[in-house]
C-alpha cells in the first residue's frame, strides 16, 4: 500500500518541487523522484504478484462515499512498463533536453510536465471511480498537450491546439456520460456499477464516453491530432506522448466494457469497435508506406499498432457465457499494450539520436547512419521485429495470442488484419532500415554519446525479452481479471 501511495504522490511533488527550486536543481530533484518512484513501481507490482490485487480506500471511506483505488495485475503491468519508458526517457532527456541544445524554456519544462504526465498516468491505471479518472485524464491531457507545444515553433502550436481541440471534445463527450451514470445509479465506482440494476441512460452514457476515450485514444476515424502532434514534439515527449498517453483512455475503455457495464456490450457494438481498429491497422500502415520522416512514419505505426488491442472486444468482451478463447484474447491484447510502449519508445528516442547526429529525420538523410551509431541502427531494428510481430519478440506473443483465439472463435477475419498489418509493418520499417544499413553515408555524423545511444537499445530489447520470458508477465496479467477474460488461457 506505502509502493501504491508513492507511485501517486511522488511524481506530482517531483513536480512541484521542480517548479520551486532553482533551475539548476531541476534535473537532479527530477531524475531522483522518477528513480525512487520506478523502485516502487517495481515494489507494487511485486506485492501484486504475491498477494493479489492492493486496494487503497482514500480517507477510510467506501465507495459510494469514497473513492476506492486498486492495483491488479493488468494496472500493476502497465505501472511497471511505463516506469521503464519514463526512466528510460528521463535519461534520454538528460542528453537531449539539455539547455544548450533545446533552449532554456524546453530544457527546464520538460522534467515537470514529464512528472506530472506519469503521476497521472499511475493514477488512471489504479483509480476505480469514473469521476477520478476524468480528473486523471484531464491532467494528463494538459501535461499531454504542453508537451506537444514545448518547442515553441509554429509547426508545434498547430499541432497541440488540434491536440487540444480532440481532447477537450472527448473530455466533454466523456464527463456527460459520467453525469449520466451518477444520474441513474448515484454512484460512479466501478466495482458498485458492475452490480447495479439496469438504468435506461446506460447505453448512452456508455456509448458518449466510449466516443471520447476513442478521440483520446486516437482510434481511426479520430486519429487526425496524432502524427501532427507526435512528429512535432521533441523527441522524449514523443515517446513519451506514443508509448504511455493512449494506453491510459484505452484502459478505461476496457474497465467499462469488461468491468462495469457489460451487459451493454452487444455483438454490434463489440464489432464496430473492432471494425475500427481493423481500420486503424491498414489505414495508419498505409500512410506510414508514404512518409518521408522517420517520426512521421513512427507516430503512423502507432495509429496502426493501436488498431490491434481492439480486437479484444469481439474476441473476449460481452456478457455472454465465457468461451475458452476469452482470456487468450484479453492477454493477448494486454501484451499488445505493453510491447508497444516499450518498442515505440525506442523508436522515437532513436529518431532524437538521428536528428542530433546528422539534423535531419528525413530518411534520405540517414543513409548510412548505422555504420556510425550502429547501437542507434540495431536499437531500431530490435524494435522493428516487435512491432512487425517476428518471434522472439513481446509483439509476437501478443499478435500470436490474438490469433489463436481469432480462429478458435470462428472469427477468421480478425487474424487476416493480423496478419496484413503484420506485412505493411514490415513493408513500412524496412525503408527507414535500409536507410540506416545502407553503405553510402549522405551526411557527416555528428558524435553521441554511448550512454544515449544505449538508452532506445535497453528498450527495444525489453520489447524482445517481454516475448522471451512471457511467463512472469502472463501471470501477473491474470491477477484480477474481468470475468469475461477468466474462461481459458
């Protein structure tokens, strides 16, 4: 319970503390408290692991009166992967964010907005009531769109207020949907809704806030804000904007849908939701084929990779009976969610290293880049096999998973997504590879450190050991799933 308190409180008093301090403490207060607040990440998810679910009641009070917070297996999971990626970005950032290269303004805004952007992530991944994860949401998507705009170009303003603009609408969209279930059940905690009577504003309210955690979570069509806003932030803030940020409105779409109200979920809403993401998988390939920036080609794939976990609604969601293929899915879906962060992260914390090295993320700019930064080229294509899908990787285990209970349910389609998104993303990041392996080299390569170009290598090979020792991960997964996801492994 002490590891739950910390992962919530210390990043938002890092941030704090960052803002008061004089400027030349900021870096060190700020890789300190991610330091101690990724060993309680660490601790938590361990306690998860042996003891089951731990469960916070704020103030002593129960829900209805109070609000209850729960780390289970699934948001002790993504607790852990997204203290890997913030501590990976931290030290990334250290390089990259400093004065001389970003200016004074990024280099000393990045560590709180950073801070504040990973205490609300933690608490959306733990919070059991709807209002408190809209607060969460909200903080995040201000910390979210700062980022967005922290360089200061014209580009980037462009591109956080479109930022802004999606996310104040899916907030909206979201809150009214709240207000509609605290009107029909006088309570908005998870665990009392999933044993309410049924209210006749539940499948609005369930269908308004599921419209806006889609825009949050960028899912085709509402996809628009992401490329802009992703390719324009620093590199760090990209990562961390691709791997972490969607992860969160996508979590409380699948307390909604498999926790709270799944009576709700009906075979054409389950499907239209898969539909979707069956959409985002080719459409976000496609125009990641045409791009002619390695960012621009990163934060497409993440439309695309994104796509995937939304097949876990047809393949394990509803309030029917359980199906063997059920927790297979839902797994699968979940590892989709952690291997994609860890290999996004690297990606875009690679295209950091080439923008320093050479200027430019233009792929005809970092021809031959690898034979001068060959860590930078092999971190990339370590995370390249996992977003392809390639064994040994955490994204083979996930689409494989998928897969396999695509078939055994009978919905055959979804493996063929599967599996022609798995051919663009191979088409799709073999270009920026061969740009990198090729043997002329266009441009002189400015020198980075080792220690940087180490940071995206760590990445992308937890994305491959994720697949490689998927047991320990499988397991903890488990703990406290939803009752849909329990029939079957």
């Amino acid at each position: 319970m002490t590891a739950l308190v910390i992962v919530l409180a210390l990043p938002l008093a890092g941030a704090l503390a960052v803002i008061a301090l004089p400027v030349r403490a900021a870096v060190p207060v700020a890789l300190s408290a991610t330091a101690l607040t990724a060993l309680s990440a660490l601790v938590l998810a361990a306690s998860v692991w042996q003891g089951g679910p731990v469960t916070l009641m704020v103030g002593g009070w129960q829900p209805p009166l109070g609000i209850a917070l729960q780390a289970d297996g699934l948001a002790a999971a993504l607790i852990v992967m997204s203290a890997l990626v913030v501590g990976a970005v931290a030290m990334a950032a250290w390089f990259e964010m400093a004065a001389a290269r970003a200016g004074p303004r990024a280099a000393f805004g990045f560590w709180p907005l950073m801070l504040l952007l990973w205490g609300a992530l933690n608490a959306v991944y733990v919070s059991r009531d709807l209002f408190n994860l809209y607060v969460g949401l909200e903080l995040l998507s201000l910390a979210a769109v700062a980022l967005v705009a922290i360089s200061g170009t014209a580009q980037a303003l462009v591109a956080a207020l479109r930022y802004m603009i999606f996310a104040l609408a899916g907030s909206l969209l979201y809150l009214a949907g709240v207000v509609l279930v605290y009107a029909g059940h006088g309570t908005l905690d998870i665990g009392l809704l999933s044993a309410r009577s049924p209210a006749p504003g539940d499948a609005l309210a369930l269908g308004l806030m599921t419209a806006g955690l889609l825009a949050k979570t960028a899912l085709f069509p509402f996809h628009v804000w992401l490329p802009p806003a992703h390719a324009s932030a620093p590199a760090p803030a990209s990562a961390l904007l691709s791997a972490l940020v969607p992860k969160a409105s996508f979590l409380i779409l699948i307390r909604l849908w498999f926790e709270a109200m799944p009576e709700l979920a009906s075979t054409a809403a389950l499907l239209m939701l898969a539909g979707l993401g069956a959409i985002a998988v080719i459409w976000g390939g496609v125009l990641a084929l045409v791009q002619s920036r390695l960012k621009l080609i990163v934060a497409y794939s993440t439309v695309a990779q994104l796509g995937y976990m939304f097949l876990v609604f047809p393949l394990a969601g509803g309030d029917g009976s359980a199906q063997p293929w059920a927790a297979g899915a839902w797994t699968g879906a979940m590892f989709q969610a952690l291997s994609h962060g860890l290999a996004k992260a690297a990606m875009f914390l690679v295209a950091g290293i080439c923008i320093a090295a050479v200027g430019s993320d233009r792929l005809g700019d970092l021809r031959g880049l690898a034979r001068a930064l060959p860590m930078t080229g092999f971190a990339f294509a370590l995370a390249a096999i996992t977003l392809m899908g390639l064994p040994p990787s955490g994204g083979f285990t996930a689409k494989y998973l998928l897969m396999t209970s695509a078939f055994a349910a009978g919905q055959w389609p979804w493996a063929l997504v599967l599996a022609g998104g798995g051919l663009l993303a191979a088409a799709y990041l073999y270009r920026p590879l061969a740009a990198l392996f090729t043997r002329d080299a266009r441009l002189p390569v400015h020198p980075v450190a080792r220690a940087w170009q180490g940071v995206p290598l760590a990445l992308a090979a937890l994305a491959v050991l994720l697949g490689l020792l998927s047991a320990a991960p499988f397991d903890l997964l488990q703990i406290g799933r939803p009752e849909p996801a329990v029939e079957g492994l």
